[in-house]
C-alpha cells in the first residue's frame, strides 16, 4: 500500500509539472502542419519538372526557359504584414506560417451557415498566403497576467481576377445569414445543455481602407434553453473582422478579445480598427500587384 501511495504521489507531481499547451498553440501547430504538407507537394513538384526539364535539354533539345510569375510579385514577404508597432497593445511575439494553394478563410461559421443553408461554396483559391498571430501579455483585474492573441493575419495572393469574387461572395452570404438559427452546446450553472443561439453578420463600414475594404460584425445572441425558453450561460462578445484588398492582395483580421470594442475593460475603439486596418494596406502596398 505504500508502494502504491508513493506511486499516485509521483504521478500527480508529474502532471503539476506538465505543460500543457494553449488552444491558440494548438491551432498554429495544425494550421502550420497542413501548410508544410502543401509546401513539400509543391517543392516535389518543382523537382519533377526540373529533373523533366535537365532531360529534354541533355536529349538534344534546349530546356525552354521558366515561365515568368503571372502578375509580377509571387511570394509574401513578412515585410507586407503588420508589426507589432501597429497594434493598439503591447505585442511581445509574432508567430507566423506560409502556404501555397490555400483558400480564402474569412469566417468559418458564416461558412457554416452556408452550407446549412444549402448555398453553393465558391470558394477563392489562393496562389501564395502568409499568416500571423501577434501575441501579448493582458492583465484584468482579479486575475492573473494572461499570454492572448491579440491579433491573427492572414494575406492571401489571388489570380487574376479572383479579388472582386472574395468581396461579392462576402456580400452573397451576408446576405443570406442577417439572422441564422442553430443549436450548440452551452455551459450551464447545471453543466453543458444544447441551446438555441441565433447569429447575425452585418456590414459595418467599407470603403475605408487599401483598393477595397469591409469591417464584419458577428453578433450572437443570448443562448436559450429550447425547453424552458431561459438564458443559459454567457452571451459572447461581438467578433469583428477587418477584410482589406490592396491590388491582388486580400488580408483577414481578427482582433483577439484584448482588442474589441465593448468587451469589458477594453479602451480599443472602432476607429483604432479602422486604423488597423489602414496600416495593414500600407504594409501591403509594395508587395501588392500594382503596387500603390
């Protein structure tokens, strides 16, 4: 018995020492595995029609030369991102990733209202995207220093042509989903119940930034319990989201709870947004195809 005592003692005191990591860690490893997996195609790609290329021209035959980028600027350079210099908080880290070929992510539940809607998916395929998440230390009063995202960015390069579609699928959906009703599960005082929940996207300012640009709101409503009809849990916050479009550029932002208006304790306005918003484009100017 005092084997088997001194053998939970060490297991607990190992699992106090374990570092579990946070959901936006998490999120970043598999957004970052997916993207490598894109990455290592498109490298294997490349070395297939090089080998393709070296035999044609030792046959006799010149190699003919490598096609030239469509549209000029390829890649994303970090330089076309926001600094944490731009950012109406403190930001002490920058976690970033790549990818090739991805889609356009601008909300995935309005994605998912969508699709219970039976609305066909046009969704805009990128050539080259590059993302971000500014990170920052916030105290609240009554609680410990919490490490949060403060903000997450993501720019995406799109062919020719595709950047107007990004924008009119926006306005397709939003106005399908004014007002769409679900049933998700909700923490109770009496644990998790499934409740009705109603969402609402509106269009809050455009036009205020870059070639193109939308502020997002996403409001959800108090949870109720489908049987008694009573509140459950807590309302969420509004979620806002910042979609600027500088020549073939698109960049998405999501400002983390530290950085929207209305939370509790929050001094962040919608004009810092829009500010945000604004600093974004200028980051993108000289990567974007024309440049500004």
């Amino acid at each position: 018995m005092r084997d088997d005592a001194r053998f939970v003692e060490l297991v607990h005191r190992d699992l106090r020492e374990v570092h579990w990591p946070e959901p936006t860690e998490i999120r970043t490893a598999a957004r970052r595995r997916s993207r490598r997996t894109a990455m290592a195609s498109a490298a294997a790609v490349l070395v297939v029609a090089s080998v393709s290329a070296f035999g044609v021209s030792r046959a006799g035959t010149p190699a003919p030369p490598p096609a030239a980028t469509a549209g000029g600027r390829a890649e994303i350079p970090v330089e076309a991102m926001l600094t944490p210099a731009d950012v109406p908080a403190k930001s002490d880290e920058r976690l970033g990733d790549t990818g090739i070929g991805e889609a356009v992510r601008v909300d995935d539940v309005l994605g998912a209202c969508a699709r219970d809607q039976g609305l066909p998916a046009d969704e805009t395929v990128s050539r080259y995207s590059r993302s971000q998440t500014l990170m920052g230390i916030v105290a609240v009063k009554g609680f410990a220093p919490n490490r949060t995202a403060l903000v997450s960015q993501d720019v995406y390069r799109l062919p020719a042509g595709a950047t107007a579609r990004v924008f009119d699928e926006l306005d397709r959906l939003v106005a399908a989903c004014s007002s769409w009703q679900e049933l998700s599960p909700v923490q109770g005082d009496a644990g998790t119940v499934t409740a009705t929940v109603v969402h609402r996207w509106t269009v809050v300012a455009s036009d205020f930034a870059g070639d193109q640009a939308v502020l997002l709101r996403h409001a959800i409503s108090v949870p109720l319990d489908p049987a008694t009809g009573r509140p459950v849990g807590i309302t969420p916050f509004p979620e806002d989201r910042l979609i600027v479009r500088v020549g073939d550029l698109v960049t998405v932002l999501v400002p983390g709870e530290p950085l929207r208006p209305g939370v509790p304790g929050n001094t962040v306005t919608q004009a810092q947004l829009l500010d945000l918003a604004r600093a974004a484009a200028g980051r993108m100017c000289a990567a974007a195809n024309p440049g500004c």
